[in-house]
C-alpha cells in the first residue's frame, strides 16, 4: 500500500468515527471541531482531521463559524421539517427512478436490506447501527436510480435529518413502522411500479416528519414532568 493510499484510508477512517460521535451525541449539535483538539483524542496526526472537517463541512454536517472555527451544524424542529419535506419530494422521485432501472441484483440487494432490518428488530436497539442501516437502505435506493445529483443533494439532506432525528431509533414503534415503510418502497421497486415506489418513498418521509413531532414532544413533556416532580 503507497503512503497516499494508507493516508486516504486513515482519513476515512476518521471521517467515519467523527460522523458517529455526532450521530452518537458525542459530538452534539453546535460542539466545536477543534483540528488540534480531535487529532489529540483520536491519536492521529492534524492532515487526516483536517480533511474530515472540512468534509463535514461540505456533507452538511458543520459549519465553519468566523472567528470560531468549525461546529456540528446546529438546526431546530422547523428546520429540520423544511429539510424533510425537501427530501419528501426528491425521495419520492429518486424510488420513481429505482423502480424503471432496478436490476435484478439491485432488487435483491434492497429486499435483503429491508430483512436484515426485520431480522434486528427481535435484538435490543442500536441507534447508531439502525441509523447506519436506515441511511444505506435509502442510498442504495438513490444509487440504483442513476441521478448523481439527486442523489449528491440527498445524500447531505439525509445526513442533517439524522443530527436530529437518530435518537428515534430508540424506540421499539419507530423502527417497527421504518421496516414496514422501507419494505413498501422495496416491494414496489421490485414490482417495477414507479409510481407506487414514487408513493412509498415520498409517505415515508412524510411520516418521519409526524413521527419526530411526536418524539420531541413527548421528550419535551417528559422533560418538563420531570423537573416538576
């Protein structure tokens, strides 16, 4: 392996470990990036930390402050409801797209995805597993529809979606009705059924938007409960 190739290993390697500690909560909504402050909690040099940031940055997933360095981009409900109802229409239009190119292959990829969510439902929650495997199903989806900038413009809106909606997972319903959702979509890809694929996509993202009300309110009044008690 050549010393490009190990550094652009370490590199991803980094991005991916910053992309779950915010995911994860290590790393919350507005917490700085410091470059020298992660390579030293990390135990790697400033390069590949650097390169993350800013890849953060370009993904949706920081900001670069002036006079503050980077943050975990910082977004509230309202905001996170325009970002979802983006994705409510470009999703719908990238299972349309799946749906008139899917292979057979293609087809049987997303099936396997849907049951190997259905499968971890009888095991304990992961929000950082069930996240990962919520994001990869709806790339597959937008890779298989050919439509690169779709899928580049959905790829950073799914990825400020989960800054605020991954602690869903938690939940027992949540995850229940997400595999009853994406088998829906996965089903009428594999029906060749464009619209009906166009349909479940874009109604699943509509119902995550409801779904995240619900949880926040519910964490808001529990919250307040709490504090009263």
């Amino acid at each position: 392996m050549t010393t490009a190739e190990s550094g652009a290993l370490l590199a991803e390697s980094v991005y991916r470990t910053l992309v779950d500690q915010i995911f994860e909560g290590a790393l919350p909504p507005g917490a700085p990036l410091s470059v020298p402050a992660l390579a030293a909690r990390l135990d790697v040099s400033r390069s590949p930390v650097r390169e993350s940031v800013q890849r953060l940055i370009h993904e949706g997933l920081a900001v670069h402050v002036p006079h503050a360095g980077a943050r975990v981009l910082q977004l509230d409900e309202d905001a996170v409801r325009d970002v979802l109802a983006v994705r409510e229409a470009l999703d719908g239009l990238a299972a349309q797209e799946a749906a008139r190119r899917a292979s057979a292959d293609d087809v049987a990829e997303l099936v396997a995805l849907v049951e190997r969510q259905a499968l971890l439902l009888d095991e304990d929650a992961d929000t950082l597993r069930d996240a990962r495997l919520d994001v990869e199903l709806h790339t597959r989806v937008r890779e298989i529809s050919g439509n690169r900038p779709l899928a580049d413009a959905l790829r950073r809106l799914d990825a400020q979606a989960h800054l605020y909606t991954s602690g869903m997972w938690a939940e027992e319903s949540n995850r229940r009705i997400a595999v009853v959702e994406h088998r829906r979509i996965a089903d009428a890809v594999a029906a060749g059924d464009a619209d009906g694929a166009r349909r479940a996509a874009s109604a699943h993202v509509a119902a995550i938007s409801v779904r995240m009300h619900r949880w926040r309110t519910s964490r808001t009044a529990g919250g307040a409960a709490g504090s009263a008690r």
